[in-house]
C-alpha cells in the first residue's frame, strides 16, 4: 500500500515486498512528523488484486454507462451503477464514522437475473456483516463506517 499523509504527500510510491524503507519521520517539506513505520500490508494488496481482478471479469466495470443513484451529505454516503448490455455493478459507500443504510428502489436499478445482486468486493473482507437485503420493491445496504462495497448482478436474457 502507500502511506503519507495529505497532499502532496499522499503521493508516495508503492510499497512492495521484499524492499527495506525508512521509518517516515518527515514530510515532504522536511517538516518533523509522528515517526510511522513504512512496510507492505499484504491485506491491502490482496484487496487491489481483488479489485483489479473484478474489474477485468466484469464488462460494466471497463466500459459501462454512469447513473449515481443516491448520495447524502449529511450520512457521508452514495451509491452508483455502472450498467453493460450484459451486467452492471452497483458501488456504495460510507465515508461516515458511523454505520449507514442506504435504501434504493428497484425501478432505480437495472433488471437482474434471479440469482439477484451478489457482494464481490468489500472493503472489510473479513466481516461477516451481512450489507444487502432484497425485497421486491427496495434493496437496502447496511454499511458499517468507513467501508465500500461493490456488488453486481448479471441481466435477464432479452
């Protein structure tokens, strides 16, 4: 992963495994900082190999439409569909420090296949916090703070 703090020092390299690096104890501009320690978060990479790896398997998420279908300012959340002729994934997430449901009508949302909408990516991988409950007018997200999910669903054949 990339530590640092704001810019222009969140623009630090990747951290690789197998290289040694220096304790960070200055910013960019020389400034005396918290010392932090800098070395490779095998979690984190294993969630961008995820996340890249989703990317390539799901045609809505190369080359598909937008439509933002919620977002609030007070929750610190939103939600967006990427939608292909064959699938579409939709994204939500909560920047809140505290739990947040997001709850978007099913005419807001592209038709699907009955195996219905499948959670593929989360930014807690291990939780078992179950985030999606369908009912057949709504599909309500339940996002524990500071998370993201992207769920996606294959489309009815035509």
């Amino acid at each position: 992963g990339m530590w640092g703090a704001d810019d222009p020092d969140d623009r630090m390299p990747m951290v690789w495994p197998g290289l040694a690096y220096d304790d960070a104890e200055h910013d960019p501009l020389q400034w005396p900082r918290k010392r932090e320690t800098v070395a490779f978060d095998r979690e984190l990479f294993r969630f961008y190999q995820d996340a890249v790896r989703l990317r390539r398997q799901t045609t809505a998420l190369r080359r598909g439409g937008f439509q933002m279908v919620a977002t609030d300012d007070a929750s610190q959340t939103l939600a967006f569909v990427r939608e292909s002729d064959s699938d579409w994934a939709l994204v939500a997430i909560n920047r809140h420090q505290q739990p947040q449901q997001i709850i978007l009508q099913r005419d807001q949302l592209p038709q699907m296949n009955q195996e219905a909408l499948q959670c593929v990516l989360r930014s807690e991988p291990n939780s078992r916090h179950n985030i999606v409950a369908l009912t057949p007018m709504h599909v309500q997200l339940d996002l524990p703070p500071l998370t993201g999910v992207v769920c996606v669903a294959s489309k009815p054949n035509r």
